[in-house]
C-alpha cells in the first residue's frame, strides 16, 4: 500500500510516490528525478488514494520486471530508433475491469495510463503527462518492451 514519502529501490532505482500540501506554482504534480532516484510529488486532492496506491505498485511493477529503467547514461530516446518521440499519454476512462481504477496499455514506443473516471483532476492529469513526456522523451528512463512471448501486461 502507498505510504507518503515511502521510498523503495528497485534495480537500482529509489522510487516514491507522496501526497503533498501544495507545489510551487499552484502544480498538482511534479515528477522529480535524479540518477538512482525518481520522486512523484502528488497534491492532495488530486488523484484518490486507491488510484495513488494502484498506480505506484505499477510503476513499481513495470521497473522490478525490468521493463522500464532509468537511464542517465543516455542518448535521447529519439535517437535509439525511428526519431520519432516517445509517446507518453494519460486517458480518462468510463470503466475499467472490476476493482482497478488505473490500468495501462504499452506497445513500442508509447506507453498509456488508464484512470477511472473521477480518480484524478484534469490540472493533474495534464500535468503528469507532460512530466512523463518530458522524462521519457528527454531520455532519463527508456522503455524495454518485451519479447515476442512476454506478456505486455
């Protein structure tokens, strides 16, 4: 379960996600990141607990799998394939399989957040797409999809 300020290292990176008073600017998100470390700053009424906690395990999840990884020793991801930019995008959905409010969806090159309708404020769900964008486009974590008999979820 999500704990505020909880951080825990997986390969090699310190990933926490907290809930905050209030952000510089009037931001409801801010992603923060350094080598070894990656901080979700969250404010408080902006993304309900559960979807919160659901979505830290995820990102949790994806990083232990070794399907993400921070990546500081870098070109720019566009400079990997295609140089087409990696596309990061975070939908609203109407519903979702029972229990979850946030769901994802990966194929190469772009990555989807799903989060059940009524989970997270639009001013945060703007802004946490563009710091993913920024993050993955920028090179600081790369994708590795996985192979042809690897489950994508």
């Amino acid at each position: 379960m999500h704990q505020k300020g909880q951080k825990v290292a997986i390969n090699s990176a310190v990933v926490a996600f907290e809930t905050v008073d209030q952000l510089p600017g009037g931001r409801a998100v801010l992603i923060l990141e350094a080598p070894g470390d990656n901080t979700w700053k969250i404010v408080k009424g902006h993304m309900e607990e559960q979807a919160l906690t659901e979505m830290s395990d995820h990102v949790r999840w994806l990083i232990a799998k070794g399907r993400w990884v921070q990546n500081w020793e870098r070109p720019p991801a566009t400079e990997a394939g295609s140089g087409t930019p990696f596309t990061v995008d975070i939908r609203i959905a109407d519903e979702l399989p029972a229990g979850k409010t946030v769901d994802s969806r990966e194929s190469p090159g772009h990555f989807v957040w799903l989060i059940l309708k009524g989970n997270i404020t639009e001013q945060a769900r703007r802004e946490m797409e563009a710091e993913m964008r920024f993050i993955t486009n920028n090179g600081h974590w790369k994708q590795v999809f996985p192979g042809p008999d690897e489950p994508s979820s």
